[in-house]
C-alpha cells in the first residue's frame, strides 16, 4: 500500500497585494502565475480588503505597502508582493524576496526646496521628513549627517515649504510632483523594483507556496529573456 507523500493542506493560502501604484502593474504577473483575483476585486466602490481567487485554496488581501510586509513576516499572509523599498526599511529576518519582478519602477531620492541650493552644505545635523526612517538615517549617517526624522504618510512634498523640515527623502518616479511643489531631486538613494514575498516558515512547510514562486519566477525570467532579445 502506497501513501502520498504531499500533505494535505485544508487552510486557504492568503496572498497580500499593495494599494496604490504597484498593484495595475502586478495584476497580469499576477495572473500568469495563476492568482486571478474575483470580479469584485476591480470595483473601485468596493471597500472588501479580503477577495476570493481563481483557486479554491487561495484568497488575496489588498492592504497598505507596508502592511503587506508585516502580513507576509508574522505569517498571517503566506506571500505577497511589495515594492523593494519597504523589504529594506523593515529588514524582516522572518521574510524571504526570492523573486525580482521587474515592475514597479522607481527609487527612492533626496529632494529640497529649489530655493535652498546649499540645504546640506556643512551642517551635522538636518531634519527631514519621509516614511523611511530606517533607510534615511542609514543614508545621510553615511555621509557623517545626524537626521532627525520626521515621519509622514503623505503630502511629503509641502514639508520644506511649510518649515517642517528642510529636506524630504521619498518615492520618485517622473520627478513631475516634485517640480511642481517646487522641490528638486538631490541624491539617489535606491532603485526600487517590486518583489515576491514569502514567509520563509511557510516556503519550508507549504508546497504550494513553493509552486507558486515557480511560477512567478518563470513569468520573470521569460519577460527578462523577452527584454534581452528586443535589445540585441
């Protein structure tokens, strides 16, 4: 008599998706590795964070960028995808970015009121305002510059302007927001791509997470591949 070696796994997988920029970009990646989230998951007036999948043993959370980290780490979701800037701000022994999907674009800059051309000139200390407070210290601490962080969500942008600090660290793409909030683009931090996720506990004991970064992998190296022979 034989027995089959895989074991059963009657808990659904919950795989985590970020809100906002990353996620049009995601969604076919998505679905070639077969995660397709329901219908109403593209409803803008759906206010759901939890969404049923095209497979039986899979549903899909949409949260906040970093809250896909913190899912996907304490083991509440088993994969996700998020930007490679908040896997650096975070540095999570528990979570595992096996997988680069070459989208999401972008990185992560120093930026400053166009009208103050000499922001860092010779000062040990400056206060900057950003939602990476591990990722800006770590920078400016390299550069012999004490930062004193403060964190925002959001509207980065008016901080300079408004006396709150002299310079932002953020996400930047077209560098369009910045120019038009009067700001310019300084230093380069990182170049931030969005990545696979995975809790490492469930890559070890689950083999369906371990199928489906297969798959995901395979979808990566194919665009890679596909990228590669365009530019020859």
């Amino acid at each position: 008599m034989t027995t089959d070696p895989t074991p059963s796994f009657s808990d659904p997988l919950t795989f985590a998706v970020p809100k906002g920029r990353i996620l049009d970009e995601a969604l076919p990646v998505m679905a070639r590795a077969g995660v397709v989230p329901e219908d109403g998951f593209h409803d803008k007036a759906n206010r759901s964070l939890s969404f049923a999948t095209s497979r039986d043993d899979m549903r899909l959370i949409r949260v906040r960028a970093f809250d896909v980290a913190t899912f996907v780490a304490h083991g509440a979701a088993q994969m996700g995808i998020v930007g490679s800037d908040v896997i650096e701000e975070f540095d999570y022994s528990d979570l595992y970015a096996p997988v680069d999907l070459d989208i999401g674009h972008c990185r992560l800059s120093v930026a400053r009121l166009a009208s103050d051309p000499h922001a860092t000139d010779s000062v040990s200390h400056l206060r900057v305002a950003t939602k990476y407070p591990n990722l800006t210290a770590r920078h400016f601490e390299r550069q012999g510059i004490q930062s004193e962080c403060v964190k925002l969500n959001g509207a980065m942008e008016l901080a300079p302007s408004l006396g709150l600090a002299r310079q932002i660290v953020d996400l930047v793409s077209t560098g369009a927001t910045l120019k038009q909030n009067g700001l310019v683009e300084t230093q380069r931090i990182i170049d931030i791509t969005a990545r696979l996720i995975v809790n490492r506990a469930a890559l070890k004991t689950d083999p369906r997470v371990a199928e489906l970064v297969a798959a995901f992998r395979t979808d990566a190296e194919a665009r890679l591949a596909e990228k590669a022979e365009q530019a020859a």
